[in-house]
C-alpha cells in the first residue's frame, strides 16, 4: 500500500520504533510514522490503541522509551530526548482535544494568551498593535469577526479555528511544520464539523501539514490524504484514503468486519407502548410527541442542541417539564426526581460519563451498586457478601473486564467504565432504559459489546430510547428513529434504515 | 512515600532539644495536651489555609483525598507478578505507616530520658485517652461531611457552645444530669441545621459557610457568657465521670468506643454510608442514580454538629467548667487527624480506625514533647506540620495515580 511517488515528497515529520510504556505495559511498541510535507495524515485507533501517547510522546509531554527517534523541521533526536521546546523548535504545533481557550476573553486576547502581548515601555499592553495583528490573522483564515468579539460569542467551529490559529499563529509560511489535531472535532455538533473539515482542506491546500487524529472514521476518510492505523499500540498500517471504504477501515481497526458489530435487529415489534409522551415542552423541547414500545430501540436523532439530551432527563425527572403528558405502561407518570423515576423503573445513562454517572475513586463494585445500596441493607445489616456476588454476576454478565471489582472505577479503559454504567442499570432489569450517547468515547469492539448488551435487554422486554449522533450507528442500532428538529418530532422513521436517510431528514431545513 | 512521611514526622519534633519549661496546662492536667491552645479565632483561620491551600475549595480538598490513593488498588492490565507484589508490599506500607509512627513515637519518648519516666507510667496513658476523648468525638463527626465532599469549620466552636450551654442549663436550669448532656447534643444539632441548611439553600461552598458560623458561634458564647466560665452549678456526677473509670479505662473511652463504633456502622454498613461517598465521590452522578444530595449533605452536617455537642458534654465534665475559649482550638487539629487518617488503613479514604491512630499520634508526640520540656507553642507547630504532611502526602498519592487516569480519558472525547 506504499506507493513509489510518495517516496519522492519530502517529510515533514518521521518517527522511527516509538514506544513508551505504562507501569509493565506497552501503550505503544515500536510505532514507525511517516508525514508527508503537505498531506492531511489521520492517526486512528480506539482506545488504548496509544494514537493518544504517541501525540503526547511528540509534544515532548511524555517521554518515551530509550531506542527511537523523532525527526521534523531539520530537527533530529533520540524520542526519550524529546522535549516540548523541541518539539517546538521542530515547527509541531499542538491543537488539544480541549484547548485552553477562554470564551470570556476578546479573540484577540485568547490569541495573544499563546504569542504573548506585544507590549510598549513599563510592560503596557499595546492594544492597537495586538488588534491589527489578530485582524490580520482573521482574514488570513477567512474568519468573519472582529478582534475584539468575545470568543464566546463565536460559533463552536469558529472557537476550533481560533484555537489552531493559536498554534500556528508565529509559524508565516505554511509549508513547514506540521499541525497536530486532537480530536479536534468532538465538540462539534455536526454541520459545523464540516465547515473545520473544509477549513482544514483550506490549510492543506496551502501547504499546511496535518496530522489528525479521530475517532470518526468518516471524518478521517473525507479530510485525510493518509491514515495509520494503530491497534493495541502497534502501527497495524499505513494506507491511501483514496479507494478506501470505512468497512475497510473498521477492519483494519477492530481486526474483524463491521456486519459482525451491530447485533440484528428485533424481528418482531410488539404494539404495546410502554412509554407515551404527548406535548412535552420544556427547554429546547416545544411539544415532543412520541411512544417507545415493548422491547423496541427507539432512536432519537436530532442535532446537538436539539433538546434531545433534555427530553432524556425529562422522561428521568431531572429536567422540568413545564407542560405535556407522560404515560408509563398506561399510568399516568410525572417523574419530579430521578429517584422516583428509577421507582417506577425506568434508568437512565447520561452523555458525560465522567461528569455525571462515574464515581471516580469508589471501586468497580461501589459503581455497581450506585444508587441500588439500599437492596443489600436488611434488618440494620448491610449484605456485603450479597452485594460481592451480585457483582461479580454483573461483571461477567455486561463483559466488564476488571482486573477486581475492588479497583477504582478510573483505573479502567473508557470502553469498560461505560460497560459499568450500563451494568448498572441494566442489572435493575429496568422496564424503559434511556440511553444518551452511551458508545461516546468508546472504541470499536467495546460498542459492539454495549450493542450486544442493549439488544440482550431488549429481548428480555426492556424498551430502550438511544440518542446517537453518529447516525449510521442510530440506522444500525434502532429499530424505528424519530428525528427531533425544532422543538418537535418531525419523522418517525422504520427499518430498513439508512444513514443517508436520517441525515437528510436531521439537516434539512425545519419545515414543521 | 512513607520514608517522607517519617522524614517529616522527625523534622516536626526536631525542635525537642530546645529546653523550656512546659505549664502550659491551661485547665485540668488533661488539657496538657489539647486544652493548651492559646491561640484564638486565628487559629481556626490560619489553620484552614494550608487546607484550602494544598487543593483548591473545602469540597475539593476532601475529595482529593477521597480520591487520592488506595495504593491498594493495582492497574488492572498494568504490571507483571513482581510489580503487583510490589505494589502490594507498598501499599500495606501505607497502610500501616502511621500505626508504625505510633509505636515508633511511644518506644522513643518511652526511651528518652527526659520523657521515660512519665511516658511509660499506666497513669499518664490513661490521660492521653481520656483527654483525647474530646477530639476523637469531634475528629469522627468531621469526617461524615468531609467524606460527602463539605467541611465543617465550625465543630470546635459548636463543643465550645455546647459546653457552656450544658453548664448553664446545670447551673440554672438545674437539669438531671442526663437531660442536660442531651440538651448539650441538641445545641450542637442545632448548629449542624443551620449549617445544613445555609450550606444546602445558598448553594455556597461549606468551607466559607462554617467558616463564617464558627465565627459567629463564638460572639455568641462571649456574648453570653462575657468571656466568663461558667464553674458553679455543675453536677458531682459529671465532674466524677469526667475523671473515673472503671477496671482502670476512663470513663470517656468507653464513649468514644461507642462513638467510634457508631460512626463506623454509619459509614460502612448502611445506605447513608455508601450516599456519603458519593456524593463526595460526584454529586452530578449521584443524584442521576437517585441519591437525594441535598438530603444526604444536609444531614452530615446535623450529625457533625451533633457529635460536636456531645463533644461539648465531654469537655465539660473533663474540664469541669463551660469555658468560653477553648472550643475552637479543637477544630484545626481535628481537620489535621482527619486528614491523617486518611493516610492509613484504607489508604485515601476518610476513616474512623485511621482517625483515631491519628489522634493517638498526634497526642502521643505532642504530651512527650511537653514532658520533654519544649514549651507549649509545640502544640500549634505539631499539629500544623502534620496537617500540611497529611495533605501533600494525600495529593502525592493522587497525582502518582493520575497519568494512567488521565490517558484513559483523553481517548476518549
């Protein structure tokens, strides 16, 4: 898959048998990179993969082990050498997952925050100065907006922008050095995803060098020249995106084919709905209207912002609902707190694992029992013993794989912190289960598992409400999909289900 | 890790060869230990900075410890055979370090010429635990708030009030003795609804909340009792109980055991317990999984204000008079043992075992310091290194647990 014209394109980045390892295990072992002077370069993989340790490994954060090298910008060193100033002085310019930048502060302080202030005599700011500076980068990069907004006031997409200009802002020729993005596109919500991916073309184009690394495989295959894919920190190849299709790439990520991924649909949908909501309004939410049957994935598709995470906490009684209808196995339900809506039993995992469902330093076994405590508490005794089989049952039933369920919940990998919260609910056996983003950060063999799990409870007759915002996972999860647009459910849609389908209907323009 | 603990631990009481003739005992014999704190309301204050100080917030201090360390726990994945024993090896360092620190303090001072005589007597042992009675109670009501995330600063003010409430209700009311110790529980309950309810309505962090009831606890207790104590009027039997014991136990260790045992229970053996850690742990997720976090946070607090009260009881019929000063002395060095304890036992949780080897530490090398003749300045020091060491031991831990934390997460978007 190499190609002899390639050979002939100077570098502009090559990493030689990089490794780094974590207490005893190799997060990463001998990765061999090559980028490519004026090439988009995705680096993929799933979690644990070491795409991560690599990019820390470059930005001189972390350092590797003894036995590598790194060589970009003219510069050269042994990788355990390797240093930030290095990394630096090599022209590799770092764009974090998170970046620092501070929505109270003007576009053109945030921007100075990284260059410094350009200052007159007793270190007084020179605002003019700084202002035609950042006008000038603006235009440079085609952003509409003056030095002086607040980076708050910008869209999300255009907070990325700044955030790169950032990095790139004291590098003037574009042809040297290389950009590194972190999941640059995370916090995205999905027609502004685009616009950085045409951004980034934009840069390309002029000579930049990327190096960009994701978790969206579609992202990787539209914006990149290149990609590396790693696998339990190997390099396991290098391939041209051009012919490349993304069952391919799955594959060559998971080790296996995607058709094996989702579980089968269920064959045959029962009538009865177990959960009825009727004019919800509330937030975002103006009028929602829908019914999840018995033992159905019912998909909620809808743009970030839609109100599609609030209708979750609605149905869960942690959002208000200032008018509508709720009707649960046909009794009227008004959830006022979670804990009544887990009475009534319905269960709920939220969007941000590590915000709001994990208890980072309690064990495995505490994070099972989270919110359940009160079952193993008889007669002023509280049944450890109950409580220690129960979750080992938990463990091996919902695949978590936990060295004990005596270790801290954060010692685990994202994959199987999620399996913990899901198993947390599922062993509830819960009549309706609302699920809101739960393959987040998940790589791909762990969401092929939470499939599994979810499609296991559907069949023992639990109904599920997923919210997804990658919707060919929505078109091969769900067995009807409503799409949320405005406030109001504007299509329910039924298998057989595409993703072009469902993208056409979440995008277009609100005609309701 | 435990080297520099034990490393700081000596340099703490490196100033021992300094001579200087001790009397700093201020009320009973007792107070040798705890009671000769002079400093005032600065002492709460400027003791509460280095708490603030080594982790951001009253909440994120404790939940730094909360989430420091268990050593214990090996990465899962991580390691071959050799680096898990390894790692089991250090861990039950950690776990035990300051029980060895303890045994070490007793056998030295034990030893020490200045200090053997005294030390090893069975009278001055038992004075240790009867005066630590006090702070033990105190320390153990603490950490029900501090292991659900808050801080109660003001428990040394709330035993101050309730002290010279209980003498007052003795002296004019002229209450049975029974009524009056739970009266003196009731005041500090009440002190603990008021935080609670400050702390839950305002949404403000527990650390300033206390910080300011603490405070005005104190005008009040001057207010009323002009800075007087209050010594006439308090029954034989309080003051008999204060000092007897039976089989040769003091009287006040008996309360502590069932203290200890209760608080205990309340922590690891019920659904209070288990809500406590978790909303410490993350108050988001524990109210997505149906914990009432108000209720929970509310309730901590009435229960440390109510162990304060009874702490308050316990002075009293130590000291034998509702002093209006010495209260607050108590809180910082309660905060210090808390956080000591922390570091033991279940290493990075708040806990009653670890609480007391704390106390018991503390105690033992501040009584041998004094008997050693270091004057009575070396309480404050003591105790304020120890805190400090308690802390950077506490987020040193944390942070050696990070990197791994940290990469997991930042796969994941």
């Amino acid at each position: 898959m190499t190609d002899a014209a390639g050979q002939d394109r100077a570098l502009a980045l090559s990493v030689r048998s990089l490794s780094k390892a974590y207490s005893g295990t190799l997060a990463l072992d001998g990765l061999d990179l090559d980028v490519r002077a004026g090439e988009i370069h995705a680096l993929l993989g799933g979690n644990g993969s070491g795409k991560s340790t690599a990019i820390k490994i470059l930005a001189g954060v972390v350092t590797a082990e003894p036995g590598g090298r790194i060589e970009a910008g003219g510069h050269a060193d042994r990788a355990e050498h390797w240093s930030p100033a290095l990394a630096h002085a090599a022209g590799l310019r770092f764009v974090h997952q998170q970046p620092a930048v501070f929505p109270e502060l003007t576009i053109a302080e945030n921007l100075a925050l990284g260059e410094g202030f350009p200052t007159g005599p007793g270190r007084r700011i020179r605002w003019a100065v700084l202002n035609r500076r950042t006008a000038e980068l603006l235009e440079r990069y085609h952003i509409a907006a003056t030095p002086t907004t607040p980076l708050g006031a910008l869209a999300a997409v255009d907070r990325s922008r700044v955030a790169i200009i950032r990095a790139l802002q004291d590098r003037d020729e574009a042809d040297s050095g290389v950009l590194v993005l972190d999941e640059p596109t995370a916090a995205l919500p999905g027609p502004e995803v685009d616009q950085l991916l045409t951004a980034l073309r934009g840069y390309a184009a002029a000579g930049q060098t990327i190096l960009y690394v994701s978790h969206r495989l579609d992202e990787a295959l539209s914006v990149a020249d290149r990609v590396t894919v790693l696998r339990d920190g190997r390099k396991v190849a290098t391939v041209d995106t051009a012919g490349l299709s993304e069952g391919q790439l799955i594959e060559l990520i998971v080790g296996r084919p995607i058709e094996r991924l989702f579980p089968a649909v269920s064959q045959e949908l029962h009538d009865e709905a177990v959960l009825t909501v009727r004019g919800a309004v509330g937030g975002p939410l103006r009028g929602v209207g829908l019914s999840a049957r018995k033992g159905e994935v019912l998909g909620i598709a809808g743009l970030l912002g839609s109100g599609r995470s609030e209708l979750l906490r609605m149905i869960f009684g942690a959002y208000p609902m200032m008018a509508g209808q709720l009707t649960l196995d046909g009794k009227s339900y008004r959830p006022a707190s979670p804990s009544e809506a887990m009475a009534a039993g319905v269960a709920y995992v939220p969007e941000e694992r590590h915000a709001d469902a994990l208890f980072h330093a309690e064990s495995v076994r505490h994070n099972l029992s989270a919110g359940q405590a009160g079952d193993y508490f008889r007669r002023l005794l509280f049944r450890h013993s109950q409580e220690r089989r129960d979750t080992s049952r938990s463990i091996s039933e919902f695949l978590v794989s936990a060295a004990s369920d005596r270790h801290q919940v954060q010692t685990l990998s994202g994959g199987n912190q999620q399996k913990v919260v899901l198993a947390r609910w599922l062993r509830q056996r819960p009549r309706l289960l609302l699920l809101d983003e739960p393959t987040q950060g998940v790589d791909v063999g762990a969401r092929s598992e939470i499939y599994q799990l979810i499609r296991r409870a559907t069949a023992a007759g639990t109904s599920v409400i997923l919210v997804a915002s990658d919707l060919e996972e929505l078109a091969h999860a769900c067995d009807r999909v409503a799409v949320l647009k405005g406030g109001r459910i504007t299509a329910v849609v039924e298998q057989p289900l595409d993703a072009h389908q469902l993208t056409e209907l979440v995008n277009t323009s609100e005609a309701a | 890790m435990t080297p520099d603990t034990t490393d700081s631990g000596v340099a703490g009481s490196g100033p021992a060869g300094g001579a200087a003739a001790s009397d700093g005992a201020a009320v009973t014999g007792s107070a040798a230990v705890t009671g000769s704190a002079v400093a005032g309301g600065g002492a709460v204050a400027g003791g509460s900075n280095p708490a603030s100080g080594g982790v951001p917030g009253g909440g994120a201090a404790t939940g730094g410890v909360a989430a420091a360390g268990q050593g214990a726990a090996a990465r899962p994945g991580g390691g071959g055979t050799m680096g898990l024993a390894r790692r089991r090896a250090t861990s039950i360092l950690q776990r035990y370090s300051l029980v060895a620190l303890l045994g070490i303090s007793i056998g030295v001072y034990g030893v020490w010429g200045k200090t053997s005589s005294v030390f090893l007597s069975a009278p001055d042992f038992r004075n240790i635990a009867s005066s630590q009675a006090v702070l033990v109670v105190l320390t153990l009501g603490l950490i029900i708030p501090m292991i659900s995330g808050s801080l109660d600063l003001s428990i040394g003010n709330a035993a101050g009030l309730s002290s010279v409430a209980t003498a007052a209700f003795y002296a004019h009311g002229h209450v049975p003795l029974l009524v009056g110790a739970l009266l003196g529980v009731l005041v500090g309950a009440i002190v603990g609804i008021v935080n609670g309810l400050l702390v839950v309505l305002l949404k403000v962090d527990s650390f300033i909340i206390t910080l300011g009831t603490a405070s005005a606890i104190f005008g009040i207790v001057i207010w009323y009792t002009g800075g007087q104590s209050i010594v006439l009027g308090i029954p034989q039997s309080l003051l008999s109980f204060g000092g007897g014991n039976v089989i040769g136990i003091p009287d006040s260790v008996y309360v502590v055991i069932v203290v200890a045992l209760l608080v205990w229970y309340l922590l690891e053996q019920t659904p209070f317990g288990r809500s406590l850690h978790a909303v410490g742990s993350n108050k988001a997720a524990a109210r997505l999984v149906g914990i009432r976090v108000e209720r929970v946070t509310f309730a901590a607090f009435v229960l440390s204000g109510a162990f304060a009260g009874l702490a308050g009881v316990l002075l009293l019929a130590s000291s034998g008079a509702g002093n209006p000063q010495i209260g607050q002395n108590f809180t910082l060095t309660a905060v210090a043992a808390a956080f000591l304890g922390a570091a033991s036992f279940k290493v990075g949780r708040l806990n009653v075992l670890g609480s007391i080897v704390a106390i018991l530490f503390l105690a033992v090398n501040i009584t041998g310091l004094t008997f050693a003749g270091v004057a009575d300045w070396i309480n404050q020091l003591f105790t304020g290194v120890a805190l400090v060491v308690a802390i950077a031991f506490a987020t040193a831990l944390h942070r050696e647990r990070r990197p791994r934390a940290r990469s997991t997460a930042q796969d994941s978007p």
